[in-house]
C-alpha cells in the first residue's frame, strides 16, 4: 500500500535530496581539490588537462637527458682546462730545451751522381770489340785420331762337286760294292809357292758320304817339309749331298786333278767330282790383291808417331811377303796380328787392328799426339789403294791439326790453302798493321802463344774458346773500348777461322766514351777536348780533359783513374757508368762546385752545391727534456681518453645529441673533437730531434697551435653549454606553464566550494525545519485520538 505524501511535504522531500546531492558534489571537490575529477563532470577541461599534463611529462623526461648533457659537456670543459694545462707543460719543457746549450754541429756530406751511359746521357755502354773465330769446316781442337783403311775382301780357295752323291748311291755303286776304288789328287800351293800333293785312296768299301770325308781328311802330305794332314788345311763336308772342299787361309790355292793326272777317272765321277771341278781352285790373299796392284814381296808398312807431349814413340815396320814366318804379311790375320804387335811396341800408346776386313789405327786425343803411316807400300799408288788412299791410311795424322792440316783441309771460297812453308797472319790496330809469322806445324796453342809474344798483344787479348759443340776456336778481345781492329783476309786467317774467307776482312770495333761522348755532341761539336771541372769546399777547379792525347780521357777506365786522382772528393765511375763525386761533411763548410763543357752530356747538373748544417754530437739536457717531453704527451692522451661522462667523451671524438621537445623534431648534435697529441699536432720526438733548434721551434710553434685549438674548442663547448642551458630553463619554465593551465582546468576553487557546502547545510537545515513544518497538519489531527 503507498504512503501518500503532501504536496508541501514532497516538495521539502525534493528539497532536501537536492540539498544531499550537491553538498556530495562539494565535498567531493573538497577533499580532491578539483572541480573536474573525471570526463563526467567535464569533459572538455578533463581531456585538455590530461593533454596538457602528459606533455609536461614528457618534457620532464627530457629535463633529465638535458642535464646530463650539461654534464658530459662539463667533462669535457674540465678535460680541456686540464689539457691546456699539460700542454703549456709541453710547451714549458720545449722551451728549456731550447734555452739550454745546444749540440755540436757538423756540415753534411756533398754528392753529384749520374747513369753517365743511359738513353738520356750518352745513351749506351762501351763495348770491347771482339770477334770469334768459327772452324770454316775444319775443327781446331784435339780429336781422337781415327784411321780406317779400305775394306778388303779375302777369299777361300773352294770346290764344290757338280754330281750329288747320296749314302744310298754311294752303297750302291760298282755293283752294290761301293765307290770304285781308286786315287783323287789334290795338288796344293802353300804361301811360300811350295807345292804339295794328296792322294786320296778311295776304297770299295767307302759306302757313305761320312766315310769319303774321313778318308779325305785322314790324308796327309809333306808341306814345307813338314807332314800335314789335309784336314788342317781344308774343311770337307757334304752340302747338300754335294762333296765341298773350303781351304782355310787364303794363302792357301788348290787344284783337282783329272783322272789319268794322279786321280782315277771312275772315282772322280762316282763322288760326282767331274767336269768343272777338274783344275784350279786359288784362294784370293791380302797380298794376292796387294801384289796384283803393283805391290811386291819385301814392300813395307811403317807405323810411328808421338805422344800428347810431342815425344816420338817406337815405331815398327810390317813387310809384305810369302815367307811361312808370321812376320811376313799375307793375309788379313797376319797383317792384324803385326798391327797388334806395332801398338804393343809403341807402348800402347795407339791401337790397331784389322777390323771388318780394313786397316784400323786408334789414338786418344793429345795436343802433340800424332800417328805417321808411311812405308814402301805408299809408294806405288795402286797398292796403296788396296789398303786406304793416302789421304785415309798413309801419311801423318795429327790429333790436332797444324797450320799446314788446316790449310789442305779448308774447303771454302778459294779451296784448299798450301801452308805447307807456314803463313802468317795480318791484323790492323787503329789503322797500324802488324804482321805475325806461323810455322807450318804451328797447332791452336803455338798460334796463340806466338800471337800473345808478338806486339799485337799490347792492344789485343787473344785465347782459346770452346763452343756448345765442343769445338775450339781463337778469340780476339780488345784490350779496352778505345781500340779498334781488322784480321786482313789471306789462307791463313782463313784456314784459323779468324776471317769467313780468303778475301774478306773481319772487323772488331769498339766504341768508347769518347765515341759515346762525341755522338752526345753531335752538331755541337766533337768529343776531343771537351772538359769536365770539379772544385771542393772553395778550392780551385781541376780539370779532366776527354781526348786521344796523352793524359787525355778516352774509356771509362781512364775516366775512373782521372776521378781518383781529385783532391778534395772521392770520385769514380763503375763500368755500368754509375758515376759519383763526393765531398766528406766536416767541421768546416763543404761545397762542391760541378762545371765544363762535357758535365751536361754526362747527366752532371752544373752547378755549386753546399753542405747543411747537421747535428753530430747530443746535449744531455736536451735528451732528458726530449723524454719529459714525450712522457707529457702520453698524459695528454691518457687524460683525453679519461674525459668521458656517461660513456660519452667528447674529447675523444664520441658526438652528444640532446633532444629538447617530445617528438624530437628540435634537437642539437654536439660534435665531439679527437684531442690526443698527435690530433694537437704534438708529436713524440726520437733520436736525436731535440738536438735541433728547429726541430724544437716547430714543437713550440704545435704547441702554440694546440694551446689555441683547445681555447678555440673550449669556447665551442662553452657557447654550446649555454644553449644547452637555456632549453633546460625553457623546458622547466614550460612544464610549469602546462601543468598551471592543466591545473586551472580541473582545480576547485575551496573558498568557493566552502561557501557553497556552508550555504548547502543552511539550506538543508532550513529544508528539514520547512519538512517538519509541513508535517504539523498531519501531527494535529494525531492530536484529535
């Protein structure tokens, strides 16, 4: 059931609960201070002071970057002042030194060089004439002596049956009782013409071929008094069921004779020796071919020579005949065994043989050596020829040629040259000839020895040279650059090699200095004459004149023993042209004046040079102050190293950035400097720097330099840590200004709000006493029960 309410006393109801309501809303302002505690009392002041205090917190955060910077460009302003410091330290100690007494000086060395033979001076080297002989075919060395005569052929006396005679044959002839009995005769003529016959006795019972040769062989006869068995003479055999009779040597000739003629026809033909058997059957010797030439019995063979030394060996002699003694040549075996016998005689100095059917003589190479074959047997030429022509076998054969073997062994323009009376030779220096006489058994080294004792030797060298092939030749060297000279072409220069032929010179030009000298020149005029002057430490000028005349330069040589004999300087030039004149430091000044008309050409700068003043001995003061010097600058660095603040050092090239509003949009980049010593252009001094006056006058002067590179950089700092500053102040200013007009947004004015809660309890007071006022009229009808 509702209770029902008086217009009077609902109005005060009302009353009242509005009363409650807004002294709630004031004591809630009292107790937060703030007008606007949330979006609902306003929402336009609640967002914009939210706004405007979140900007000032942001820029709180930045207050602190802000003045840490302050504090890193602090460190830096006090690493600076302490820098400055121990650069005055530096600079302080530089001083000293400088006042202190200073070193002993000397004055410096002196030099004038120059390639006097390069492309851009005389443009090339001297060069020595020379020339090298070639062989022109023949060659000049020592070689083994070889000697081969022709090839003889020897041979055998031999017979073969023209009848074939089978054991089987053999069995059955003469009615099955074998060969017809009887004699075959051999007549044989031995070396010495002795004539000797075999008769062979044939039985009937000589049925096969092997009992025919036994009984062949089995006969003997009396040869040169003495009995020989035919098998010593001959080889018998069937060959091809053919009777084959071979003599042994050559020297032995046999005959068949014919049935009736000491042989028994029927027995000749039942061995099937008939026909062309009957007769001679010579054998073809050495000396059958010898004497069938011209030779004769009695003709001879000498062998002889001589050993490396030119000492003759013993010498032996071969004779040619029929005589049965082994001394006597017949055939090849005797002349090989006496070829034997003639090496073992000379000592074995040679070797000879007859080898594959020809005369063969060996010698090792020798300078002297030499083997002569000579003999009768050379004189009749066809019989010479059997053995080797004169020029293969018979006559002297030098292990080194002579003059005379070079002449008859040239082969080109001109032919064979006779030296055989000796030759000489002709050989031009700087337009002089000088002739030099040769013998005809002069070899390589008697031409040279002769060459080097003649007067040629004053201006040329000469001597032996071998090329890749082995082979010797005579080389001609100019004594030095300054001489020139022609071999004249005749057969003798011609057969040594020392001209291409008979009659074309060969020239040996040098080119000197003074050629070098002269083509410089060039339309300028020529080398003779032209001078070159060196004068030292003041002294009066000396003069090297270049020039033919005496005590006049030509080669380099003279230019160097010129050099030498300078006074005051050390001077020479090497054979690659490297010239250099020097003068020593001294006490004294040095100088060194370069003049004369041939300096330019031999890359000297005309001219006077002097010597500088360098230090010689050491103040220990100013040692001692050079290593305070540089201990000073090690603090330097360590101390620009130490001037950090925050991980951050300016003085050690580290860069700041300080950021000065919320979105980063207004910043400053400090840059940061690289202050170590060697950055101030102080550097650490070693050896002996601090010995100079100059040397410690530019110290001072980096010093100087660096004093004002650390105020000029301290005064950057400064003017940047007052910008720096100034935002800082800024931003404490505008942090203050955001949070008043925050503040004024949303604070409660408390006098105000007082007042209003005071008003408010009145009126709710003054609201219950109206409630209760207005429940009176209800109270008095209470009243009537």
């Amino acid at each position: 059931m509702a209770i029902a309410l008086t217009a009077g006393v609902r109005q005060n109801l009302l009353s009242l609960q509005s009363t409650a309501d807004m002294m709630s809303a004031t004591q809630n302002r009292l107790a937060t201070g703030k007008k606007v505690n949330s979006a609902l009392d306003n929402p336009s002041n609640f967002f914009t002071s939210a706004k405007l205090n979140d900007r000032a917190a942001d820029l709180g955060s930045l207050l602190d970057s802000i003045g840490q910077a302050t504090k890193t460009l602090d460190a830096a302003n006090n690493g600076i002042t302490s820098l400055t410091k121990l650069v005055q330290s530096a600079k302080s100690t530089a001083q000293q030194a400088r006042q202190s007494t200073g070193p002993t000086n000397t004055y410096g060395t002196l030099d004038a060089s120059a390639s006097i033979i390069s492309a851009a001076n005389l443009n090339g080297a001297e060069t020595v004439g020379t020339t090298t002989g070639t062989s022109n075919g023949v060659n000049l060395e020592a070689q083994a002596v070889a000697i081969s005569g022709a090839t003889i052929t020897e041979t055998m006396g031999s017979m073969t049956a023209t009848g074939t005679t089978t054991n089987a044959q053999l069995a059955s002839l003469n009615s099955n009782a074998g060969p017809t009995a009887g004699t075959v005769r051999f007549s044989v003529t031995e070396r010495n013409g002795t004539a000797a016959n075999f008769d062979v006795s044939i039985a009937a019972t000589d049925t096969s071929q092997a009992a025919v040769v036994a009984k062949i062989n089995g006969t003997s006869a009396t040869v040169n008094g003495s009995s020989v068995a035919f098998s010593s003479l001959f080889d018998v055999s069937y060959v091809s069921n053919a009777l084959t009779i071979t003599a042994k040597s050559a020297s032995t000739d046999f005959t068949l004779a014919a049935g009736g003629s000491g042989s028994t026809a029927g027995t000749l033909t039942d061995l099937g020796l008939t026909g062309g058997n009957v007769g001679a059957h010579n054998s073809s010797s050495l000396f059958d071919q010898f004497s069938a030439a011209g030779g004769a019995s009695g003709n001879t063979i000498t062998i002889a020579g001589t050993d490396a030394a030119g000492t003759a060996l013993t010498g032996s002699t071969i004779t040619f005949g029929t005589g049965a003694t082994a001394s006597a040549v017949n055939t090849l075996a005797d002349l090989n065994t006496q070829l034997g016998a003639a090496a073992t005689t000379s000592g074995g100095a040679f070797s000879a043989s007859v080898t594959a059917g020809k005369i063969t003589i060996t010698q090792p190479a020798g300078t002297k050596s030499s083997i002569t074959v000579g003999g009768t047997a050379s004189t009749v030429t066809a019989a010479a020829n059997v053995l080797g022509t004169t020029n293969t076998v018979f006559g002297t054969h030098n292990s080194q040629p002579t003059l005379k073997d070079l002449g008859a062994s040239y082969s080109g323009a001109g032919g064979a040259q006779d030296l055989s009376g000796g030759g000489s030779l002709s050989i031009g220096v700087n337009g002089t000839n000088f002739t030099v006489g040769l013998a005809a058994n002069d070899r390589i080294d008697d031409v040279l020895t002769k060459l080097n004792a003649s007067s040629l030797a004053a201006n040329l060298n000469f001597s032996k040279v071998t090329d890749g092939s082995g082979h010797d030749h005579i080389k001609i060297d100019a004594e030095n650059s300054a001489v020139d000279f022609t071999v004249n072409a005749n057969g003798t220069s011609a057969a040594l090699g020392l001209t291409s032929n008979i009659s074309t010179a060969t020239s040996g030009s040098s080119i000197s200095l003074l050629d070098r000298l002269t083509t410089k020149l060039g339309s300028a005029g020529p080398g003779q004459g032209k001078t070159l002057t060196v004068a030292a430490n003041g002294g009066s000028d000396q003069t090297i004149t270049f020039g033919t005349g005496t005590g006049q330069v030509q080669t380099l040589d003279q230019l160097n023993t010129a050099l030498t004999g300078l006074s005051g300087v050390t001077a020479s030039v090497t054979s690659s042209g490297a010239l250099d004149i020097a003068v020593a430091s001294g006490s004294s000044a040095t100088s060194l004046k370069i003049g004369g008309t041939a300096a330019s050409s031999l890359g000297l700068t005309a001219g006077t040079q002097t010597g500088a003043v360098m230090t010689t001995s050491s103040n220990a003061t100013r040692a001692s102050l050079q290593t305070d010097f540089n201990n000073v600058l090690d603090q330097i660095d360590s101390l620009a190293k130490d001037a950090s603040y925050n991980g951050i050092n300016l003085l050690n090239g580290d860069d700041l950035k300080v950021t000065f509003n919320e979105s980063g949009s207004s910043s400053l980049t400090i840059k940061g400097v690289t202050f170590g010593a060697s950055n101030l252009t102080l550097n650490k001094q070693n050896g002996t720097q601090f010995q100079s006056n100059d040397t410690i006058d530019t110290v001072i002067a980096a010093a100087d330099t660096a004093l004002n590179s650390l105020r000029t950089q301290a005064s950057k700092f400064g003017s940047t840590l007052t910008t720096v500053q100034t935002r800082q102040d800024f931003t404490k200013n505008m942090i203050n200004t955001l949070q008043t007009g925050a503040d004024s947004l949303v604070l409660a004015d408390t006098n105000e709000e007082g007042a209003n809660l005071l008003a408010l309890q009145t009126r709710q007071q003054l609201s219950t006493t109206a409630l209760s006022m207005a429940n009176q009229a209800s109270q008095a009808v209470l009243r009537l029960f």
